[in-house]
C-alpha cells in the first residue's frame, strides 16, 4: 500500500503510477461501468477506504476511465496530447508557409528585373 502514498509534491506520479486495476475494483465483476452498482458512489467510497485514496481522487479517475472507454460523454485522457501536437504541426506549417512567401516573392522579384549581359 505504501506504494499509492507518495508526497503532496508526486501528484503527477502518483496519477500515473496509479494501476488501472484500482479503477476496475470499482466497477462491478464483469462490466464496463461502476453505474451498474445500485450505489456507485458508496461502491467509490468503499473502495477508496480500502485503498487509502482520497473518494474525490478515485471517483476523479473513475469518471476519466468511463470518458476514455466511451460510457461519459467528455474528453478522453489521449486528446489534450493529440491537441497539442496538432497546434505544433500547424505552427510549423504556418512558418514553413511565410518561409516559402518570402522566398516565392523573392524569386519573383528576380525576374522581373531586366538582366543586362
């Protein structure tokens, strides 16, 4: 047990050391979903007692699971990352554009100057 305890400063750690299995004792045998409980919460609540972790924090990765399994409506743990990378393509997409403006305008320029020989 004492390793789901890290410090105050290992929130992030914490989280993703954190086995999906904690989440699965959760739901009931077999299921998808802890709202197949007639108590989800108290099933939460039990199950974070046993664990020691805090209810808020388990119900918090609970619902993050039942997102990225397609039961919650919301945004899946995958997509801020997929985001992030797509808005950075773009970034260099726009840069590489300004490159090749510059360079298309420079060339023109080039022949429309008379050349002398």
């Amino acid at each position: 047990m004492e390793a789901l305890k890290p410090g105050k400063d290992d929130r992030h750690a914490r989280t993703e050391k954190v086995p999906r299995s904690t989440v699965r004792t959760c739901y009931p045998h077999g299921s998808g979903s802890p709202t197949e409980y007639r108590d989800p919460p108290r099933a939460i609540s039990r199950v974070s007692d046993q664990l020691d972790i805090k209810g808020k924090t388990l119900h918090n990765w609970v619902n993050q699971a039942e997102v990225d399994a397609g039961h919650r409506p919301g945004t899946t743990t995958d997509q801020p990352q997929q985001l992030a990378e797509l808005e950075r393509q773009n970034r260099e997409l726009k840069r590489a554009n300004a490159i090749l403006k510059f360079a298309s305008a420079f060339f023109a320029a080039e022949l429309d100057r008379p050349h002398t020989r």
